[in-house]
C-alpha cells in the first residue's frame, strides 16, 4: 500500500478540488485492484497445480480413491486462515466501533487472509467461484484507500463501489459489465437519492473499471473469460423457445439460492435433526465439506472448483449426454451450496454461470429431440450462452449485468434479443415467486427498519429543529472549528453573507485536516470554505420522514437541512436521526394502542354481559393473582362509582367494567411502549 501512502502525500500537499481528489482515487483504485486481482487468480493457478497436480499424482500413486483427502487438507490450511482472521477481526472490533466496521474500517491483514484463503478454498476443489472475492477484493480496496485518506462515508461508499466495478471488470476483462454492477448493486440505494452530481460519481466507476480491466490484460492477456462459439439466427420463430428456458433459468436460480440458504441453516444447527452441527467447531465443519468435494471429485470431477474448463467444453459442443447434464446440475448445485455453508470462501458467479451452462445445453438438446428435423434451431451452445446469463441474473438479481456481460464476452449483437428475453422473464419471473431481498455479496448500507411505512404519514416540518448550527463561509478554520467543538455539534451549516447555503463543515473534516501533512495554505489563514463540503443533501418541509431516512442513510448522514422548496438556498430547519428515532418510537406507539384499544373493547363488552357474577367470583378464587389485581380494581373503581353517584346519579353497571378494561390496557400498554421503543432504537440508529 505505499503507493496509496504516497498519493495521500501528494494530493494533501497540492490541496486539489473535491472532483480532482476522486478521480485520482479512481486511479488508484483501478490500480491497485487491477495488480491484486491478477495475484489472486495466479495464486489460485498455483494452488490448483499443488493440489492436483503435483499432490495428486503422488496420492493416487497408491490409493485412487485418497484424492478425497486432497480437499480435506485444504479444508484444514483454510481453518488456519480463518482462525487468525477471526483474531485480526476480534481485535478490529476492540479498537473502533460497529458502525464504524460496516463502513470500512479494515486492516490490511484482513483483506490480504480474505483473499489467501478464497484462492486456496478454489484451488483446493470448492464449487466456488473468483469472482465474488474479486468484487470485494476490489472494495475492500477502495475501504482502505478512502479510510487512509480520512475521506467522508459518502466518498468512501462511491470508493467500494469503484472498486467492486474494478474487481468483477479485472476476473471477467468485461468492464462496462463491471461498471453496470457497481451502480446496479453495489450503489443501487445510493441512487434513489437526488444527487447533484451523478456524474461524477459513474465517472469515478468507470475510469476505475477502465484502469483495472487495462492491467488484467497486460498481465493475463486480453483472451476473454471463454471462448465462445459463432452465435446463429435460425429462426426468429425461435425466440418462444428462449422464453422457456428464461423461466426454467427462474426456478433454477430460486433452487440455488435457497439451497445454499437451507444448508447455512443445517450447518448452523438450525435443523431439528442436526442439531448436533451448532457444537461442531469450524475445522470440523470444514472437514466435512471437503469430504463432500472429495467424494464428488472421485465420482463427477467435472463439478468440482470453478468448473470454467466444463462450461467451455459445453459452449464447444462437446458432446454430453442429457442424463450426465440432469446429474451434474443437480451435484454442482448441492456441492455449492456445501461448500458455500461448511466454510469454503469463494462468490456465487462461477457456479451460477455453469449452472446456467448445463441447463442452457440441457434444454437445447431436449428440444432439439422432441421437434421435428424440419424446424430450424439452434444449437444447444447457444443455448447453454443464454441460460448462462439468465441464471446468473436470477442469482444476483442483476440482469443488466449478465446481459451485459455476455454481450461483452460474445461481441454479437445478433444474441442480444433472445438475451434479453431470457433474462428479463428470469427476473420478473424470480420477482413474483421471491420477494425476500437477495443475498448480495457486498452489504447493502440502508439499515432502514422493516416498518418504515409508519414514517410515510409523518412531514418534515413537524419534527425538524429550527435555527441549526451556522458558520459563515469567510470565517477563519481555526474560529469555525472552535465554535463547533464548543458546543458538542457533530457539524454546522455554512452560509454566505445573504444567509444562502453554500455548504456544510463536519468535525470529520476538520479532523482530517489537522492530521494530514502540512499543505500549501498554513492552517491559520485558511477559512471554512477552503474545506467545507459544497454538495449537500436537502430536504423539504413537507416531505415524508421516510424520504428523508432513505436519503440519510444512503450517505450515511446524521442530519439534513431543511430548505424552501421555492428557494433552494433558503435553509429554514433542520431533521436528524434522534428526531426521527423518536417519531418512529412515538407512531409505533400510538399504532399498538390503538390495535389494542380495538381488540379490547369489544371483547370487554362482551365479558361485562355475558359473565355472571357466580363465574366471576369463581375465576377470581381459581386465580389468586387475578383475585388480588380484580380487588385493587373494584375498589378503586367502587369509590370512583360512589363519587358519580353522589354528583351525577345510577349509571349503567357496565361502566365499571368497562374502566376497569381500559385500566389493565393502560399497564399493557406501557409494557409494549417499552419494548417498541427498546427495539426501535436498536433498529434505526446509527
């Protein structure tokens, strides 16, 4: 990393613009992602080679059936690794806090034993893929850059980003592919936001994906990820056809997801009948999955690893047998989502693109058998290219990545038709069968509550604060900073001498400022708008707070200023995340009473006529504990009847019950605030 040291050195002493800053990050980034990942795949190379090569020829010298040890001696060099990542994390998390870790706040140690141990995972025979740790290779990059350069949460979410592009564009040499992923799932919430400058920030994606896709050429040669076959119209009749195998890529792709979700649980110990598995330890687990890769490799070795040399084998029309596909699907498929849940480290593409390999041949065959030889098809390779792309859509819910993708690999505008049909119908097929989230590889940074409906009927301008923190924007730093500090606020907006917002000054970045090297400018003589951050994120008055939690979270923001919808320059508040934290708790609140009054009620009515006083007195006696609550009660309730009758006259006998009802409900109720406002807190703070 003295290559990120000394950009930091340089860009602190120049004192460039905001703009500037980032696209020599995007550089580096691209940089550094390009070099890691092409490590990473010759040490995947390498181990594959010591394992089945060189250790398999001594092993098999022997014994054949003792290559299933060959993935167990993996599975244990891997729980080295693991075991000291686990180590380096733990003391990670001592020193800086939660919400500081889920923003990046690694060590070099980490990213380094996560990369080591994905490329022994591959090469020891996991039904894994490089991919995935590429993408979070490459962001865990951008983390690093952006925490050395002290950039704010914002800046280093669009760094993750850039470096997830430039991962996934250096293991597939496909970047506008790379790119389309970072803004379709690494940036995805970001963007619902109004940004000012959404340019800049695809700028930023994009010359990192360029720069790191230029040095896995240079190093691994410009060779695409497959070689892939001539692709051929036969007949635009044909297109119903790859419409079918767009839904059978859907069901597929819900198979894969939940498999490998169904045997996390079992290895967890979730499953009643393995509930043994929650006290094995993680060498152990382990073990167990590379015995199931072992066992396979003896029987079907074609499913094993990153099964890149079966899909081009499959895309070359190899021959393959309809049952030895049907067989393969459905191994590769259990074996990924064994190895995936035992411990094995590695991404979800590989096995999804050779799922969709099998399954694209498969069908094409089977059609092919079943038509007559009078309608013009096209070859099962063809089909394999499609299904490809369909099912790693339907697994990363990211079609315009995989149409993207193998259009990039293919180079065929004739494809991109029966492409996008197939992937398209995968995807609002997967839609309609699951809506839970899916399960990305890089965290997504919302952390909205499950609930936030509630917030959509509350506005803006009934809990934003009037008169926020404000520094003008030709105040000294050094006075600017003094004023902040002083009164505990976490930032201050900045204004120009007509009072219109020109920005915002956080103590992240006076922090920064102060620990970096000394600039140009001399710390004294600098004012607030040398630093302050121009761009800002507002908010109007009669907005919803969910909109304005949605904004806040995309960027990580503590607090937003509330301007004039007329004139944007025109602060006139400003919402942050304890108001809102309390208007969630306070309309959680006021729903539950309400669905308790309604539930109550009735049933309170119902008691008071129906239940005699004999059954009364005896549920009382049968229940000590009642008995005492009841008697408390009656006599409070007796005295308050004795004042009404004195003053007003004989009521009905059902007033009684009827407050002695709404009484228990004010207990339950204040128990239930409790707890909403307990959970609440949890799930919407930052």
């Amino acid at each position: 990393m003295s290559l990120s040291r000394l950009l930091v050195t340089v860009l602190n002493r120049l004192q460039p613009s905001a703009e500037t800053v980032m696209l020599v990050s995007a550089i580096a980034v691209g940089l550094i992602s390009g070099t890691g990942v092409t490590l990473f795949r010759k040490l995947i190379l390498f181990a594959q080679e010591f394992y089945w090569h060189e250790l398999q020829v001594v092993i098999s010298a022997k014994w054949h059936w003792a290559i299933l040890f060959i993935p167990m001696l993996g599975a244990l060099v891997i729980s080295l690794l693991k075991f000291k990542l686990d180590q380096v994390e733990t003391r990670a998390s001592v020193k800086v806090q939660p919400s500081a870790l889920d923003m990046g706040q690694l060590s070099y140690s980490q990213v380094s034993l996560k990369t080591v141990a994905a490329a022994l995972s591959l090469g020891a025979g996991a039904s894994l893929g490089p991919e995935g740790p590429s993408v979070e290779l490459g962001s865990n990059i951008g983390a690093l850059l952006g925490q050395m350069m002290q950039f704010s949460s914002e800046r280093i979410r669009l760094l993750i980003g850039a470096g997830g592009a430039a991962g996934l564009a250096a293991g597939f040499n496909a970047p506008i592919a790379g790119v389309f992923f970072a803004l379709e799932v690494l940036l995805r919430d970001s963007y619902r936001t109004n940004k000012s400058s959404p340019n800049s920030d695809v700028s930023v994606v994009v010359i990192a994906s360029v720069i790191s896709a230029l040095v896995s050429q240079i190093s691994l040669g410009e060779r695409p990820a497959f070689s892939l076959p001539v692709y051929e119209v036969r007949s635009y009749w044909e297109l119903p056809l790859y419409l079918g195998l767009g839904v059978l890529a859907s069901v597929v792709a819900l198979m894969f997801t939940r498999a490998v979700k169904h045997a996390k649980n079992f290895f967890a110990g979730e499953w009643a009948i393995a509930s043994f598995m929650k006290n094995l330890s993680m060498p152990i687990k382990l073990l167990i999955g590379g015995l199931c890769v072992g066992i396979i490799a003896l029987t079907f070795p074609e499913a094993i690893g990153i099964g890149y040399e079966t899909v081009e084998s499959i895309l070359q029309d190899t021959p393959f047998t309809i049952p030895l596909l049907a067989i393969l699907l459905v191994v590769k498929l259990l074996l990924t989502a064994i190895s995936s849940a035992s411990g094995f480290v590695g991404g979800i593409f590989a096995p999804s693109i050779f799922l969709g390999a099998v399954l694209g041949s498969l069908y094409g065959q089977a059609i092919a058998s079943f038509l007559p030889a009078s309608i013009p098809i096209a070859a099962s390779p063809a089909y394999a290219l499609v299904g490809m792309a369909a099912v790693l859509a339907g697994t990363v819910r990211a079609p315009l990545t995989s149409v993207l993708l193998l259009f990039e690999m293919t180079r065929d505008y004739r494809i991109v038709l029966p492409l996008m049909a197939a992937v398209g119908l995968c995807a609002w097929v997967l839609d309609q069968l699951d809506t839970s989230s899916p399960d990305r590889m890089i965290m997504q940074w919302s952390n909205l509550p499950s609930d936030i409906e509630v917030l959509e009927k509350i506005k803006i301008a009934e809990v934003m604060t009037l008169n926020p923190a404000s520094v003008k924007y030709s105040m000294p730093l050094l006075q600017a900073a003094q004023f902040i500090t002083s009164g505990y606020h976490h930032s201050a907006l900045v204004f120009d001498d007509v009072n219109h917002l020109q920005g915002i000054l956080t103590t992240q970045d006076i922090k920064r400022l102060i620990s970096a090297p000394a600039g140009l400018l001399p710390l004294e003589e600098m004012t607030v708008q040398n630093i302050c951050t121009s761009e800002v994120i507002c908010t109007f008055a009669d907005e919803s707070l969910a909109e304005a939690l949605k904004r806040m979270a995309t960027r990580d923001l503590r607090q937003m200023p509330v301007v004039d919808r007329n004139q944007p320059k025109r602060v006139i508040g400003m919402v942050d995340r304890l108001a809102i934290t309390t208007a969630y708790n306070t309309a959680l609140t006021k729903r539950a009473i309400a669905a308790r009054i309604t539930a109550t009620k009735p049933s309170a009515a119902i008691n008071s006529n129906v239940i005699s006083p004999a059954v009364s007195n005896a549920l009382n006696s049968a229940n000590p504990i009642v008995n005492t609550n009841a008697s408390n009660g009656n006599g409070r309730h007796n005295n308050e009847d004795k004042e009404r009758t004195e003053t007003v006259g004989n009521h009905d006998s059902r007033i009684n019950a009827n407050d002695k009802s709404v009484d228990k409900d004010n207990t339950l109720n204040n128990n239930l605030t409790r707890e909403l406002d307990i959970h609440s807190s949890e799930t919407i703070s930052s």
